[in-house]
C-alpha cells in the first residue's frame, strides 16, 4: 500500500480509528475509550488516538507509510489553536500529515454548497459552513457549560426528575430501575464516586427516549425541554448560511438517530 488515509473520531463515549487506501476500501477498524480534548489528560486522550490508530492497522502490521490522518475530536472549539493536538498525535502515530479538528467536522463534505453539520450524541455541537474553509460553531462547550440536546443532557434531566420526584411513578421511573440506577442518595454517591459521571448520564438517555415513544408525558417533556437549545442552535446556524444558495445537511451521534412518533 503506497498511501492510506486514517479517519479518527474522537468522542465523549468511544475512539474509533478507520483506514482506508487510494481507493477508497477500507482495510482496518479500531476502538478506544472515550477522549475528549477538553476533558481528559493529555496522556489518556493521545493513548486512546494510539490505541485505536493501532488496531485499525494491526493487520498490516502498523501504519502505512505516506499515511494522512485526520483527528476529530470532541472538545476542540472552531477557531482555537490545534497546533498542540496535532504535535502530540505526530509523537504518538508515525504518518505524512496529521489534522486536528473539532469532531463535528468529520461530516462535512466539500460539495461546493454551505454545509449545516449538528452532532448530539455523548455531547452536542452545530457547525455552519459557508465554504470548506470558512466556519461557525454553535454550542460545543462541553458538559459544565454546554451539550445541549444531548445524551448527556437527557441523562441528567432524568435523574434530577427522579430524585425531585417529578417522575413518580411512570415509566421513565420504572427504565431507570432496570438500568440499575439507584434511584435515591446511593445514585448520587455513585454518579460522584464515578471516573466519568458524563458517560455515567449518558448511558441513561435511552431510557428517556425509549419511555417518550411509549408514551410517558414525563418523558416526552423532559426531551423536549432538554432539546429546544439544539434547535435553536440549528436555526440560528442556517440563518448564517447564504440564503440564496442550498445547503447541505449532515447529522451524527446515536440521538440523531432516534426517530421518535409520539414527540413533537
């Protein structure tokens, strides 16, 4: 393989690493925990970058020679300096080029069209493209300031309902309980005790959206209420964009993927 090229997305839940070659097929598929730029130590996020580029190459017994690779990560905002996340992924992955940018971006596609582009899974963010080159972010401030709409948000709306008794006795209660959240001070305990309380939060989201296509107007309350800043966040996004021209539209992260009937 003369070239290759390495995909790495980099979240708030996992690291996955793809490679590719010229022609587009892919060769290879890794996996680490989660690294976050603004979260995590610089070792842990740069071990997970390591240990994800290393399986997705593992069959060819290491990275290719003349490869490119492409870090998106969650944590670095549209506008900062990338120069200390490039320099540390080059000590850790030996290729020809190495970019860094938000993880949102992996989704956009040069087309010569703006490019609206929103992720709501472990986190959330909203970027705008008017050009390849030329972009806008939305939200994207991380879990003490921001992650509006996401998994995370809707994690912990449901327990703060729980543990204020908002929820009594419907059926987000009883899908928190099967996911063997403790519903009283042990869950509290445990949600500070933990390594990583977002990913904690996180995992409880589709018991959320599981309970509002069921029909639990607890539920489907606290999704809507939790979900208005993401779309907010949109419109005001493709406001930004030319109005003359059409724009593209790219969604990632699990809740994007949920298609719920019963929430409007």
């Amino acid at each position: 393989m003369h070239y290759a090229f390495l995909a790495v997305d980099a979240g708030g839940t996992h690291t996955r690493a793809t490679l590719i070659d010229a022609h587009g097929r892919v060769c290879g598929r890794g996996e680490a925990g989660a690294a976050n730029w603004s979260v995590h130590s610089r070792a842990a996020w740069a071990a997970a970058i390591r240990k994800s580029v290393a399986q997705a190459c593992a069959s060819l017994g290491g990275v290719p020679p003349r490869t490119h690779l492409w870090v998106g990560t969650a944590g670095v905002q549209v506008g900062d300096g990338v120069e200390a996340a490039e320099a540390l992924v080059r000590e850790v992955v030996a290729c020809a080029s190495v970019r860094v940018t938000n993880d949102a971006a992996l989704l956009h596609r040069a087309s010569g069209r703006p490019c609206l582009v929103a992720i709501a899974g472990t986190g959330s963010v909203v970027l705008a493209f008017s050009t390849p080159t030329t972009v806008q972010q939305w939200g994207g401030l991380g879990w003490l300031l921001g992650d509006e709409g996401s998994a995370f948000a809707l994690g912990r709306a449901a327990v703060r309902a729980v543990l204020t008794d908002r929820v009594g006795t419907h059926d987000l209660r009883t899908r928190l309980e099967r996911a063997a959240w403790p519903l009283d001070a042990d869950g509290v305990r445990r949600l500070y005790a933990s390594d990583n309380p977002r990913a904690l939060l996180a995992s409880l989201a589709p018991c959320v959206t599981a309970a509002a296509e069921a029909g639990d107007d607890v539920a489907s309350t606290l999704l809507r209420e939790e979900t208005a800043m993401l779309a907010t966040y949109l419109a005001q996004a493709m406001a930004s964009l030319p109005a003359a021209e059409a724009a593209d539209l790219r969604l990632g992260g699990a809740l994007m993927q949920v298609a719920l009937s019963s929430v409007s």
